[in-house]
C-alpha cells in the first residue's frame, strides 16, 4: 500500500479568541489519485477544515491542534515561504462563490498569469499555457477573454476561470469547497462533468467539499460524512450509500428525492436543527436528534472505528439490532 | 433596579461601552461648564480689563493662562472665547439641523420636482469651500454674533438636508411603508412611526459633527478678523492676536488654540461614540 | 428602436447627462453668487460706486456699470453680470485700476499650485499612515494612527500655520516667506521652499480623513473573498498588498480626495494670509476687507467654477480605476 498523499490527524480548529470549538477532532488519507467527498450541513466544520489545509482560515479562527502531513511535510508547522511554493502548485482550491472569489478590477489573463508567476519565470509561453487551459475548461473566445474583467462573465463561466486557475500548474491535490452551490443546477451539471473529467485525465487527487449527498455520488471514490465537527462516518461510496451505519448518514440518504421512487411520500427529514460544535460536551453530538438514541450516547462520545473502507463512530450503528 | 433581560438596551448604555465616546462627552462636558461660568460672568479676572503693569507674563497663580500684551487674563478670556464660540457654532447647527432636516424629509417624501429642486440647491452650496462661503455672507451681512451665526447655518444646512434625505428615501422604497401607504394611514402618521425613527440616529450623528465643524469656522473666521471683533474675547481672535508676540509669550497662542482643539476632538469623539452607540450593526470606525 | 427611444437615449445617456448636470449646477451657483452677494449689499454697492471710482478711467467705467448692472431691474443686472463674466469683463479693482480679470490671472496659478502640493502631500502622508493603521487594527500603532487623524483634524489650520511661523522665522530664523513671492517658473526651488510651509498644513488637513478612509478601505479589503483566492494560488504578500488590497481600496480613497478639495480651497485662504502667498484666496480677503465688491463676486465665482471643474476630473479618474462603470 502506497503513502497517503494528505493525511489529517486530530485536526482541531477553533476561534482565537473567547475559544469555541469548531471542528473538535479529523482524521482521515487521502491517496493519490484519489477523490474523497466531505457531507455535512452548514456548521458541521467541513468547509474549515478544507481552508485549514492550505492555511485560509478566516481571521479569527485557527488550527487549535492536530496535524497535516502533505508529501511529507507537516502543514500546520510549515513557514510562510513553504505554504506559499504549495498554494497553487502542489494544492491547489476552488471556492464557493464564483462572484466574489476574482478580483474585480483585474483582467482575467493577469490573473491566471500570476498563477504561473508566482511559482516560475513567465515567458513567451505562457499566455498559450493559459489560453490551453481557459479552452480545456470550455472558455469561448479565449483570446476575448483574456482582455476581460471578471464583472463581463456569469457565475458559470467564472466558476470554469477558477477551475482553469487552478489547474494550470497541475496541482497534486485539487481541494473543491462547494463550487457549484451559487450556480444554476444546469450550469451544475456541466461543471461536475467538467471537473470529473479533468480530474481522470491529469490523475489528480480530490477533496470535493458539499452539503449535497446527491452530487458527489458520481464524483468521488470515497466519502466522509461530517456532523458538528467531527467525522461520524468514511467509507467508499458504494458502502455509504447502500449500507449506511451512522444514523444521521442514514437520514440524510432519505432525505434524496429519488427518481425512481413514484410513490409520492413526504420526503423524511432528520427532526431538530444541526448541533453548534462548541456546545458539544462528552457526548454523542448527533444523539438529541438520533431515534437509536439510548443513555449510554449521552454518556461518553463515541470513536471512530473502522477501515479505509468503512468506519463509523456511534454505540449504535445501523447494522446493529 | 433589575433589568428586565427581554427588553432591548438602549443607546445610552451603548454609548457607555466606547472608551472614546465616554472621554469625547467628559471633554465636552468639561467645555460647556467653563462657557456656563463665563456667561455667568464667574471669572477670575474681566476678560476686557487690561492690566498693563503685568502685561506678557506666563502663568502664575493670579492669572492662570498668563498675559496678553495688553495684560488682560489670558484665562478668563479663553473661557469667555469658548463661550462665544459655542453660542455661535450651536445657533448655527441648531438653524441648519431645523431648516436641513425639515426640507431633507419632506424633499425625500414629496419627491418629484420638489426634491430635484432642493438636491440642486443642496449641490451649489456645496460647491463652495465652508469658509469661503461664510467669508462672503458675513462680509454681506455684517459680523454681528448671530449673523455670523447665520452665515455658518448657510454653509452646513446642505449637509442636513442629505443625511436626513438619504434614509427617507431608503425606508419609502421598503415594502411595509408602500402597504401602510396602500392602506391609507395619514401621510403624518407614516413619517411619525416609520421614517422618523430611522433618520433620529444619522441626525444626532451629524449634530456633533457639524458642531465640530462649525466651531472651526467660527474661529477661522474670526481669525481672519471677521468674526468677534476686539476688544471682545474669541479663541480665533486671540490666536490672531498672539501671532506677532507668540515668540515671547507662547502661553497667548497655546491656550485658546488648545481649547479649540479640546472641544473639537471632544465633539469628534462624541460623534464616533453615538454612530456606535446608534448603529444597529454596531460597527466601529 | 423609434425616434423617441433613440433621442432618449442619446439624451440620457452618461455623458450628455453629466455634461447637462454641470451645466445647470454652475448655473444654480452664479444665481446663488449673485443673490447672497449683489442683493444685499445692493444699495451700498451703487453708493461706493459713485464715490471710490476715481482711480478707473472712463471706459473701465463703463465696463464696471455692465458688470453691476447698474440701472437695471433685478433679473437684467443678474444677466448682465452673466454676459460680462462670460466674456472675461469681471470688473476692475477700484483701488488700483487693475482688471479683476487680469488679477485673477495672476493669482489663480498660486492658489492652484498650493491646492496640488497640499492634495499630494496630504494623500501621501494619510495613505502612509492609513496603512500603517491596518496592518494591526486595535494594536498601539493603530491608536497612534488613529490619535494623529484626530489631531490633524482638530487642530485648526491657522494655529498650526501661526506655530510653523513662530517656530521657524523666531527659534530657526528660516523663512522662506518672509521674502517677496517668486513664481514656479522664476525661481523652481525658492517657490518650493515658499509653497512648503502652507502645503504642508493644508496637506495635514487632507491627511486626516484620507487616512480615515484608507484605514477603513484596507479593512474592509482584507477578508474579502478575492484576496483569499490570491493568497491560495500562491502569491507573495507583497504583491498581494499592492495588486490585490491597495488597487481596490483606492476608489474610496479617490473619492475622498475628490471632496477634500473642497475643503482645501477654503483653508487655502487663511494660509495664503498667513504665509503672504499672492493667491485666489488673499485676493478675496483683502477684497473683502476694502470693500470690493466686484472682486468678492468674481472670485467666489472662480472658486466655484474650480471646484466643479476638480469634482469632474475625480469623476473621470474615479472610471479609470473602476473597469465596472460602463463609460
């Protein structure tokens, strides 16, 4: 078995100020070439813990413990210098909201080029590096585009300029924090295909962040499932989705419309609202809203136990009687 | 007395909160008590009477500030400055608040030609430099205390007349004011429920300011010798006064200018404190 | 599209309709001129003028009585001192016999000069310290920052003026203005070392709510989106600082320099008082102070006129930088 190309252990993340707990405690590989999907609803910690990969948090929160080993290296310890060689070439990332993620008062092609400055000499190839890469990702009138501003596109379009952004240097591990959430469900489709595609064909590893079960389906090998800063529930995407273990993994598959279910039911939904991470004592987080619940969940929190394949963190998988 | 932890805290506790604004309100405070005690004329020494035999001394325990070149009490008359300075300069805000906000929430109201008209007068006034345009209706009017008080009404009524418009404008877009319009609550009763409230908190906000401002004004121009005329006392004046003897007697330029600058920071600080104190998103500078 | 779509929007479209917007503003403002300073004083203005006249030939008579329009109901003395402004007679000087014209001339250059020093001044030294704030908000050097805005903007123009001059001509016996005045084009240093002195405190006015903005800009540039993205694709700080953070705060901070003009032409005057500059503003005073009237109105106008004419060229400036407004 080859060495995991990232590996998270006990990643915690918390305000720095008046601490709260955010992410309480991640672990989980990432081999190369491979594509693992973080679920979770807004505040279960996923969208930090991807930004805390690359060193993005917001000001205000950091890393409260733990580890991030890329290639070797120990993220969480690396200088200034070294994070900046990664971003962009090693790791790169692909964010939420297309409209607010380029800066709007520089052309398009400066902003790609600097991807390439910022890591090598630019030259005379360069400009047809990024023209490549603009026409790979499905940019019309690359030369036109180029010359543009990002306010001249639509969401969609931006979105594929990010992709482009960050693939030109063709980057170990692509991290993707929701990138088709602000976008129309047509244009969705497109970019899943896109990004799908370009992923087999450069043989890169992904970390594809969504709230949304029913996108990452086809996208990714592996699936990790989050709730209230921890992970609940990892496993390849054929155990999740056909033989779930966690509760709330179990909720959130029934609560897919399903398209070839015509029997006109009312979708079920998990009862209660997702749990605020740093109010979590040393319990079972999901337990309030958990119809397996029993005293023992409230007693102690359950660890996650299991294989690459399959592991789950509860006193009373689904599997269980 | 036990607060009741459902209602909401009101400005005033706020205001507390903002170390700036506590030290702008006691600064100010501290202005105001000294003005009181001039108009009531509880000063160590007349602020006209010359006393030639200690004329350019520092200060010393008879006369606090020091001398001028005519031996009056450098102290006495900066206190009687301030006082002048803050009759004219609360006149003044206090017609251009009346007049500017009258005319900014009715034009926001009424819209249509009366509005555009009021925007394009606000527009020319403010095309001329504060001072400037003081200098010129002064020099018109005559620089009488309430006619440079008028003068300085003149300049910053404009800027009353955008801040109160601004959100008159903003609340009659919203939805709730158009139902209650479709509804047929009285036009007074809308401005009193809705838009008022709304329109309080940049008010208060820009009172401080433009006191700030004013207060500047008023000694610039009696600086320039338009205002207060000798023998009378104002801050402006004094510092004119003490130009040609501040290399021997420093204490006759530092002391009025460090009144003017006491109350304008003082002033300043009070209006961050209450923008803070009043801005429901409670944002700091 | 129809004849009336198409001249609508020809009419209304951006630049015929800031053209027209201008327009009617320096209209508003020579009524504004004309009513706060020819109809008040009006009867002492046709007094004076029969009196203080000796100094001026018979023609530039003449020419003074269309300026006033003297004899003439209210709205055709308005007019008539519309024509003559228009066509360059702006009254004479009843002391010296000078054309206002010619005086302004002369004088509009200097004040100009001191406006331009003190703007570039102030926006160096407010963006510096602006900056200097940011980099840590809440810490001792963003209170010094912040304690310096508030001086700069409480201390009055003409105190600090008055201490430059104490200081300098007394403690350091250097006075550049305390010599005749020589233009830029005499003697470049000397008229440097003279502008000095006043651009700097105009330039200190300027500064402080320039700093104020760039501060806030900054801040509020920092957590957006785009600079994170920057920063994730690798980029140096430095570059991040510049390209990213710098470029787009600078439409406040232009916007801000733009009003502050303003402002600047009014402290021109008591600076160019104090320090004997020979400009627009010692030229209104002095007018002021002997009574002349025609002075007083055409130089409140000329400032006027400046005014509008530097809010223009912000507008102008500010779409160059800002590649969202269609021009």
């Amino acid at each position: 078995m080859s060495n995991p190309l990232l590996s998270v252990s006990g990643l915690g993340i918390s305000t720095v100020q008046d601490p709260r707990t955010l992410v309480n405690s991640v672990t989980f590989e990432i081999m190369p070439g491979e594509a693992v999907g973080v679920v979770g609803e807004s505040g279960s910690g996923k969208t930090l813990t991807a930004l805390s990969i690359l060193g993005l948090l917001p000001r205000g929160v950091a890393i409260a413990g733990g580890s991030i080993i890329f290639n070797g290296t120990d993220l969480t310890k690396a200088d200034p210098e070294t994070m900046r060689n990664l971003r962009g070439s090693d790791i790169s990332m692909v964010y939420q909201d297309p409209m607010t993620a380029l800066n709007p008062v520089m052309k398009l092609g400066r902003q790609l080029l600097e991807v390439i400055e910022s890591h090598e000499k630019l030259d005379d190839g360069s400009v047809a590096r990024v023209e490549a890469v603009l026409r790979e990702v499905g940019i019309p009138q690359v030369e036109r585009a180029m010359e543009s501003y990002p306010h001249e596109f639509s969401g969609g379009m931006r979105q594929r300029v990010m992709i482009a952004m960050a693939l030109l240097l063709t980057p170990k591990l692509l991290i993707a924090d929701e990138p088709t959430t602000a976008l129309d469900v047509t244009i969705q489709q497109q970019i899943l295909a896109l990004v799908s595609e370009q992923r087999r064909k450069r043989e890169m590893s992904m970390l594809w962040i969504t709230h949304d079960l029913g996108v990452v389906a086809n996208l990714v090998d592996r699936l990790i499932v989050m709730y209230a800063g921890n992970i609940v529930e990892s496993g390849t995407v054929e155990e999740i989705f056909t033989n779930p273990q966690h509760p709330y993994t179990h909720g959130l598959l029934s609560s897919l419309p399903s398209r070839t279910d015509k029997s006109r039911k009312r979708l079920t939904s998990i009862p209660g609202v997702p749990q605020k991470p740093w109010l979590v004592g040393n319990t079972c987080a999901f337990a309030p809203r958990c119809f397996k619940a029993t005293s023992e969940c409230t007693a102690s929190a359950p660890k996650l136990v299991g294989t690459l394949e399959k592991s789950v963190a509860c006193f009373h998988p689904m599997g269980d009687k | 007395m036990k607060r009741d932890p459902l209602k909401p805290k009101g400005g005033f506790y706020y205001y507390m909160q903002s170390t700036s604004g506590v030290v702008g309100a006691i600064l100010l405070l501290f202005m105001v008590i000294v003005s009181i005690c001039a108009v009531f004329g509880w000063l160590p020494h007349d602020p006209l009477e010359q006393n030639v035999e200690f004329a350019m001394k520092g200060p010393s325990s008879n006369f606090w500030f020091g001398t001028d070149e005519f031996g009056r009490d450098i102290f006495s008359r900066s206190l009687d400055g301030m006082r002048r300075s803050l009759t004219v300069s609360v006149s003044a805000v206090s017609i251009a608040a009346t007049i500017g906000v009258t005319l900014g929430i009715l034009s926001g109201y009424l819209g249509r030609w009366f509005d555009q008209l009021i925007v394009r007068l606000s527009d020319v006034i403010f095309a001329f430099p504060a001072i400037l345009l003081a200098l010129a209706i002064v020099s018109t009017l005559g620089n009488s205390w309430y006619q440079t008080a008028l003068a300085i009404a003149v300049v910053y009524t404009p800027i009353f007349i955008r801040v109160a418009r601004g959100p008159v404008l903003t609340v009659k877009e919203m939805d709730y004011v158009k139902v209650t319009r479709i509804l047929g609550f009285s036009s007074l009763r809308i401005l009193r429920k809705h838009i008022l409230p709304n329109v309080t908190a940049p008010i208060v906000v820009q009172v401080a300011l433009s006191l700030s401002w004013a207060i500047l004004t008023e000694s610039g121009l009696s600086f320039l010798g338009l205002g207060t005329q000798p023998p009378n006392a104002s801050l402006g004046l004094m510092v004119s006064e003490a130009q040609p003897i501040a290399a021997f007697a420093w204490w006759a330029l530092f002391f009025p200018s460090a009144f003017i600058t006491i109350v304008v920071v003082g002033l300043n600080l009070v209006g961050d404190g209450l923008r803070d104190a009043l801005d429901p998103a409670r944002r700091s500078s | 599209m129809s004849f009336g779509e198409r001249t609508s929007r020809i009419l209304l479209s951006t630049p015929v309709l800031r053209i027209g917007s201008v327009l009617s503003t320096l209209f508003g403002i020579s009524i504004f001129v004309f009513l706060v300073l020819r109809v008040i004083p009006g009867d002492s203005i046709i007094g004076a003028f029969g009196i203080e006249t000796g100094v001026l030939t018979p023609e530039q008579i003449d020419q003074l009585k269309i300026y006033y329009g003297i004899d003439k109901s209210l709205p055709m003395q308005y007019l008539s001192w519309m024509q003559s402004f228009l066509t360059g007679n702006m009254g004479y000087s009843y002391s010296t016999g000078i054309s206002i014209a010619s005086l302004t001339a002369k004088a509009l250059p200097v004040t100009i000069e001191l406006a331009l020093i003190g703007t570039i001044l102030g926006v160096i030294m407010g963006i510096a310290v602006g900056t200097f704030s940011a980099r840590k908000p809440g810490s001792i050097r963003d209170f010094a920052g912040q304690l310096f805005g508030l001086m700069a903007l409480a201390v009055p123009g003409f105190v600090l003026s008055t201490t430059i001059v104490t200081i300098m001509a007394n403690k350091f016996h250097y006075f550049p203005n305390g010599y005749e005045f020589v233009r830029l084009w005499e003697d470049p240093w000397m008229n440097l070392q003279q502008m000095m002195f006043p651009g700097l405190v105009l330039g200190i006015a300027v500064a402080a709510p320039v700093m104020r903005t760039t501060r806030s800009a900054l801040l509020e540039t920092v957590d957006k989106d785009f600079v994170r993205t920057a920063i994730g694709k690798g980029v140096n700080s430095r570059k991040v600082q510049t390209r990213h953070i710098l470029r787009n705060s600078l439409i406040p901070i232009v916007t801000m320099t733009g009003i502050q003009f303003g402002y600047l032409l009014g402290g021109a005057v008591i600076v160019e008082n104090i320090f004997s500059l020979p400009g627009m503003g010692r030229q209104v005073l002095y007018a002021i102070t002997k009574r002349e009237y025609a002075t007083v109105q055409s130089s409140v106008m000329v400032f006027a006129i400046l005014f509008i004419a530097i809010n223009v060229i912000t507008d102008l400036i500010y779409r160059k930088i800002d590649p969202r407004i269609k021009k």
